[in-house]
C-alpha cells in the first residue's frame, strides 16, 4: 500500500513522496522499518525520526513524509477494523446440547460443549464459543458474540452487535436478603437482564437480575473486566465503565457517564449525564452531570501516612478545643 492508498482509506492529508510503499502498522515502543505509526503526539513522531517510518498525526511535524488525520485514535481504530477485521466461524458443534423450542438464525455458530436452553432465540449471525451457558428464553440479537465460558441466566434479553468476554455471568441473582430477628432470607429474583445494541462487556464481570423489573445496560456502553453492576441498575447510553468498578442496587446512570477504575456507587444513587468519576472515589450520593467527580488519597510512604493518619484521627478534639478558645476569647 502507498502513502497515497493509505491516506485516501484514513481520509488524511499526505506529505512527502506519495508512492512511498507502507508494508504495514507498527507500535511507537517497536516500530518496523516500512511500517506506519500512529502517534498521538508530535514528540512521539520526534522518536522516530531517522527510521523508515510513515508517521500518522493530528498535525504537521518536521519529517520527510507523513499523513495528517483528525484524529489518530479514530483512524487507528478504522484501519484496524478495515484490515485485520475479526472472524468468527459458522455451524452448529454436534458436541452442543440445544433444548427444544430453540430458534435459530443464519450465519449462527454454536461450539462444542454450548448448552442452549428451551425456547431461547439467537438470531442470525450470533456467535457462541465453547462452555458457553444459555438459559431457558434468552434472546440474543443479530451479529452478538458471547466468548468462552459466558453464562446467561433464564429470560435475559440480549441485544444486536453485543460482544461478552469469557467468565462473565448474566443475570445471576442479586444479593437481596431480607435481614431481622428472624434470620437471613432470601429474596427470589424473578427480574431479568437486558443489554441493548451494541455493548461491550469485559471478561468475568457480573450484571446481576433485577428482583422485580429489569437491570438495563444502554446501548452502546463499554463495560471493561472485573466489574460488579447489581440488581435494579439502569445505566444510560455510551457509558465507559472501568475495571473494578462496583454499583450497589438501584443505581442509575445518564448519558456518556465514566466510572474509572474502583469506583464504588452506593445504593439507589443517580449519576447524570456526561459526569466523570474519577479512580477509587465512593460515591455516596446523586452526582450532577457534566462534573468531574473524586476523592482518594494517593499511596504515599507507610511511615508518613501513620503520621498523618494520627493527626487526623484528633481533627474532632482539635475542634473543640478551637471552639472552645474561641468562645472564651469573646467574652468580655
């Protein structure tokens, strides 16, 4: 492919000799002679000067050939999917266990050691990999894919282009107990599951069933590894929730909310749109939207966070001993 061919498919400004061969991508921390590096900053195409490397940038930079995009991640992101796209067999494994009243569509694969409960549908070009659990009348929409080892409980809904990564469990019981003088009983989750179109969800997370109604993912939100949602949550569109994150039940999210790594959401919480809660922060209570939220003191030495740790726990007495002071001190 030429700098010319390149530009034209990432819809970019080319520099330099146009005819110039590019043999393919490479990552600015191993780049390959011959091979096109997307770097999202001028300092990163400055790493390669001296190297036959065709830089893909957001600006003009001082090197004899490059290509100027909009936005490098996004042109990253279609040059991946348009030449290394991801491929995904066909066919029904004989080794699969389907029950009856199943439906399903063309293009559909299903592998070895799938189980497929009754009355399910997967609709045309679902795609189940091996250890995979379906449960009695879950839907998947068109083109989903569950990856290895995916479990879907009963009557969870599914919705188009979905991709669930190995480990994870849909719609497993919240945890709901009614707790008195009696003991500890449960409360049957009779609720479901609904991921709408498009959602991605990383490896071993859990979506927990609502008790009563549904827990609902909106379309399009990216749910990275290790996550928590529990029952009853609602969580909007286009939604970015990272690694660890834990939502008690009942939360609820708006639009383009991000949750980073180890946020932790109480109960019945509202978080609105397009908000940002920084890594590890609690959130206790309704956020506003379009606020970045946190709060976390950071790893420090062991030794000084004693000390400070000392002085904090006497904050209340120093207080009122300040209170006091002041109160004498305005006496005549």
């Amino acid at each position: 492919m030429t700098i010319r061919e390149l530009s034209e498919l990432l819809q970019g400004e080319p520099f330099g000799d146009l005819e110039h061969e590019v043999i393919g991508i490479s990552s600015l921390e191993s780049p390959r002679e011959g091979t096109a590096v997307f770097c999202q900053r001028v300092l990163d195409a400055e790493k390669l000067k001296g190297l036959d490397i065709v830089p893909i940038v957001s600006e003009e930079v001082d090197f004899p050939r490059y290509i100027k995009v909009k936005n490098v991640r996004l042109a990253l992101a279609k040059f991946l999917s348009l030449h290394y796209p991801e491929k995904h067999p066909s066919g029904i494994s004989e080794r699969a266990h389907i029950e009856e009243g199943v439906a399903i569509g063309r293009d559909v694969y299903i592998g070895p050691f799938v189980y497929v409960g009754k009355d399910a549908v997967l609709e045309e070009g679902v795609k189940i990999y091996p250890f995979c659990y379906i449960g009695d009348g879950t839907k998947i929409g068109k083109d989903s894919v569950l990856f290895s080892g995916v479990h879907v409980y009963p009557g969870c809904v599914i919705g188009e282009g979905v991709r669930i990564h190995s480990g994870s469990v849909i719609g497993a019981d919240g945890f709901g107990y009614y707790v008195g003088a009696e003991g500890i009983f449960k409360l049957n989750h009779i609720g479901k599951v609904i991921i709408e179109d498009f959602v991605e969800i990383g490896s071993n997370t859990c979506i927990d069933r609502a008790l009563l109604d549904e827990t609902r993912i909106g379309k399009n939100t990216k749910i990275d590894n290790l996550v928590q949602i529990g029952h009853n949550c609602r969580l909007g569109e286009n939604n970015l929730v990272v690694s660890q994150v834990g939502l008690s039940g009942s939360v609820r999210t708006g639009k383009g909310v991000v949750l980073a790594g180890q946020v932790g959401v109480a109960d019945h919480v509202f978080v609105g749109d397009g908000a940002v809660v920084s890594a590890k922060a609690g959130v206790s209570k309704d956020l506003k939207g379009g606020k970045v939220y946190g709060g976390v003191i950071p790893a420090m030495e062991w030794s000084k966070w004693k000390r400070l740790y000392a002085y904090i726990i006497k904050l209340p007495e120093l207080f009122k001993e300040k209170r006091h002071e002041n109160k004498d001190s305005s006496q005549p």
